[in-house]
C-alpha cells in the first residue's frame, strides 16, 4: 500500500490517525428518557491549566477514576434520595463498609462494631483493621444509650447495622448518636436493609450511611456497587481523601443498571413489603417454626423500635425452628425448595433461602435458623413451596 494514497483528500491525517482522532459529537436534540452511559479512563482538558487534579469534581471532570456524567449521575441521585450532603460509590457493598472504615480509623484507634454485623464487615474488622493496629471491639447490638460505658478517648467509630444480618436485631440508632455525639464520636450505619429509604439515617443523626446497592437498588441479581453518603462537609472531606487514595473505581454500565433500577425501586419496595408479610404471617402461625424474626413482627428484638423509627420493611428476614430441629431437618427443608433458590445476597426478584449451620455467631440457634428473601413470585405459590418442603424436612 502507497501510504500517501491512504491522506484524506480534506486534510493531511492518514487514515491511521483519523481512526484515533476522532471526537465523537455530544447529541443536540437527541432527548432520550434513558441516562447516556459515559465510559473514559482519561477526560481530556483544552488547556494546560483547566488540568486540575479536585476529586470533588463539583465543576469539572478530571479523570474517569472520580467520576463520569454517569458515576457522579448515580451519586447524586443517591445523595438525593437519603437527603445527604454528598455520596461516594465503590465497587460494592462490602467495599463501601471498607472505604467507610479506612476513613475513619488510623493506628491506635478503637471502633466498635454490633455482633449482628454482616459477616464480612466482622472478619474485616477482625482481620484487615486488626492487623493495622486498629482495635475492633463487638458490642451488644441491643445496647442502645448503653454504648456510653464502651467508648474510649481513642474510640474513631461506633458502627450500627440495622436491622443486623441474619438475626435481624433492630438497633436503637438514635439513642446510640446521641451517646456517641455526646463524647464527639462518629457513628456508620450499614443502611443497607433500608434501601436507603425506609430509615432515614441522617434524620435520625447518623454521619456515615452505607448502602448496597447490590441489594435493592440494582434489585435484580446482576450488578455489585455500594455507596457511602455523608451527613456534612466533615464527614465528605474524610471519605472524599479515602475514596480517591483507595481508588475505588466503578462501572459506568453497572451505575446506569443501578440508575435503571432506581426508577423501580418504590413498586418494588411496596410490592416486597406486602408480600413478604404474609408469608412471614403465614410462617409464624405454622407449629414447627418457633420464632420468625422480620422487624414488623413483634418476636424480633427491636420491633418496637423499628416501629418507631422505620417506615417500612423490607423482603429478607429469618425463622428459628422448635428446639427438636437439627441440621439434618434443616438442610432438608431447604433441598426441598423449588421456587426459593439457594443463594446468598437478597433484595432481588427471587426467592432465596440460606442456612447458616457453621456459623458460631449463631450459638445454639445455628441449625436451626434459615434466611429467607422473599422476592417478586406470588405469594401463595411461595407458601405452597414452603408447605410442601416443611413436611419433606421430617
Ligand atoms: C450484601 C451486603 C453487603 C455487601 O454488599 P456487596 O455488594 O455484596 O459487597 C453489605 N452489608 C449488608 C448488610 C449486606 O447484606
């Protein structure tokens, strides 16, 4: 090939170079109800001087590390929705509880965390914090105003999850803010359970709100993000420096499937709630289940406070079968399952179901407790299911 054949008759850039050169045009006119995904590594400036190097990427963009229309898109929209003063996203949930930990927490700092956390907010704490010379101390998730005699001159962090993982404790939120603040501790919240809507973190005075947006936001099972929102300037300043030193990049695709499922998280939510009760009413009604712990239900610890503080519930909660239950029983109630699959995570459209047989969190309860996320299927063909299992578990 004769190179100089290949030159555009308008312009001197062989055909090589135009294939990289070329900019692709911003729509004029083209108004599409969908938000537009916006991939880029490296955001390109006119001059010199507009390269400024701001995470907060208030006016401008600087690299696609801190943000795309898309990712920041996501954001504010969740900042939005929990009335914050602003929101990072990571790469997930359990990224975002690192990212809020990291923020906080330097050598020598002590942070407390509930016994009812996520598990790998626990071993994170056990583990990754530990080692950096951090003491992590559990507490009694139901300790409320009590949290006082736990605090220390060193204490960073008073961490809350509520309702916590698996054994659904609903946790007095307020009363805990009010202890920390008095001795100027910050207080996290893992609001994941909430969608970030059915507790109002920040009205209710916590500093950090943690989401997975993994759960209900994405709501179907295929996308990983998290975020961590930030009641003032404080707060942001603090997750903003970690957030950009840790790099916690995002997807602009998965942010705009999260976007997507924003616009039907409120049918959802609702649809959830209602469903989720009868068949949590259902199952407390039935002889082999001792105890069901969905926070609406007065047999969870803390239902008077959910009642008092939440606006709703949401669709994962456990049962605890009668003492005669063992591993053996429970392992074939939950291989009886059609509709609900075995899977961790929640939040979705299906039903899901988990037992926790090893867990030494759970004591004695371990074989006998099972999770159970309801999702969009018709509730009485989910009971139907239920039924059916409970007489194959015998
Ligand atoms: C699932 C979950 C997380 C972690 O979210 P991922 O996106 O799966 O990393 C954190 N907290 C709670 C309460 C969760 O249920």
């Amino acid at each position: 090939m004769a190179e100089k054949d290949e030159k555009s008759a308008s312009g001197a850039l062989h055909w090589r170079t135009r294939l990289i050169a070329s900019a692709p045009p911003v729509p004029d006119g083209f108004h599409s109800l969908a938000p537009a995904v916006h991939r880029g590594s490296t955001v390109v400036f006119d001059r010199l001087r507009d390269a400024v190097d701001d995470w907060r990427q208030s006016e401008r963009y600087t690299y696609g590390l801190y943000g795309t229309p898309t990712t920041l898109e996501l954001a504010a929209r969740i900042a939005a929705l929990e009335r914050a003063h602003h929101c990072f996203v990571a790469p997930g949930g359990q990224a975002a509880l690192a990212l809020a930990f990291l923020a906080y927490c330097r050598a020598g700092s002590h942070v407390l965390i509930p016994e009812s956390a996520y598990g790998p907010t626990t071993e994170l704490g056990e583990d990754l914090l530990a080692g950096l010379g951090i003491d992590v101390e559990r507490y009694d998730p139901l300790i409320g105003g009590g949290i006082d005699a736990l605090i220390r001159p060193e204490t960073a962090l008073v961490w809350c999850e509520s309702p916590g993982s698996i054994t659904m404790e609903v946790q007095d939120v307020p009363a805990i803010v009010a202890a920390s603040h008095a001795r100027g501790v910050s207080v996290g919240l893992d609001n994941t359970y909430a969608a970030g809507v059915l507790f109002d973190a920040f009205s209710h005075g916590v500093d950090v709100s943690v989401q997975a947006l993994t759960k209900y936001v994405g709501g179907h099972s295929d996308l990983l993000l998290g975020t961590v929102s930030v009641r003032d300037e404080a707060a942001c300043a603090r997750v903003g420096r970690a957030h950009r030193l840790l790099g916690m990049a995002v997807s602009p695709d998965d942010c705009a499937l999260a976007l997507r499922g924003l616009q039907t998280l409120g049918v959802r939510l609702a649809h959830l709630e209602q469903s989720t009760l009868i068949v949590a009413r259902w199952l407390a009604e039935r002889p082999e289940v001792a105890n069901v712990l969905h926070p609406a239900l007065p047999g969870c610890p803390g239902h008077s406070v959910w009642a008092r503080d939440f606006t709703g519930s949401a669709s994962v909660f456990s049962i605890v079968f009668g003492e005669d239950w063992n591993a053996a029983r429970t392992t074939r109630f939950v291989d009886a399952l059609r509709l609900f699959k075995i899977g961790f995570s929640w939040g979705g459209v299906t039903s899901l179901v988990m037992a926790y047989l090893d867990s030494s969190r759970l004591g004695a309860r371990r074989e006998r407790l099972v999770r159970l996320n309801i999702g969009l299927e018709e509730p009485a063909d989910l009971i139907d299911d239920l039924g059916r299992s409970l007489g194959c578990a015998d």
